[in-house]
C-alpha cells in the first residue's frame, strides 16, 4: 500500500511540477513584455503554442493604452497569421477615425488590404 501510494505520488509530482514551471516561465516571459495576463491565461496559450513574444507585446501594449480588447481576440488574430503591431500601431495612431476599430482592422488585414492606405 505505501508503495502504491509512493508511485501515486510521484506520477502526480512528476506530471504537475513541469506543467506549473512550464506555465509560470510563460508568465515571466509575457509580464517582460508587459502584458498582465493570469497564470490560467499563459498557461492555456501555452498549450495552444500561441505564447509568442509578439502576442505578449501587443497585449501589453492594448493594456497600457486601456483598449478594451479581450486577449482572446488578440491571440485569434495572431493564430489566424495577421499582423498584430500593424494592426495595434494604426489603432493608437488613430483613435478618432470614425470607422476604425480592431475587428474592422483585423479583418482587413487578414484580407491582405492595406489598410494604412485606405483608411489613411
């Protein structure tokens, strides 16, 4: 019996600490960019592999500037391979354009528009 429960122990230590490490390395990486994203978050983005430099820039930079942009969007226009820094960049540079916001943006910059051009 103390044996089993050695095992039990050990495969639940084994299999849990590297996830925990693994989710909170995640969590350094994304508060170094300044994203403040919960350790829930990270650790789901690292299951989906979307834990990119480049997401965690653009979070931080959406949360600095107090757009109400949920990360969930964020990360689906990053997945879906459009330009997050394009997108967020024109989106502080312009927020008193009537039609600019971020899903009018990301669309057309998954389309291959350019927008910059067209809205400018």
């Amino acid at each position: 019996m103390e044996t089993l429960r050695l095992i039990f122990y050990l495969l639940i230590g084994g299999l849990i600490l590297p996830l925990l490490i693994y989710a909170f390395v995640g969590k350094y990486q994304a508060s170094r960019c300044g994203a403040n994203i919960g350790l829930k978050e990270v650790f789901l983005m690292q299951l989906r592999k979307t834990n990119d430099k480049k997401l965690f820039e653009a979070i931080g930079r959406v949360q600095k500037a107090g757009l109400d942009i949920e990360i969930n969007r964020l990360e689906g226009h990053h997945l879906a391979g459009g330009d997050l820094k394009k997108v967020i960049t024109f989106l502080l540079e312009h927020p008193e354009h009537p039609k600019v916001n971020f899903e009018a943006l990301s669309a057309l910059d998954l389309a291959g528009i350019d927008f910059e051009r067209l809205l400018a």
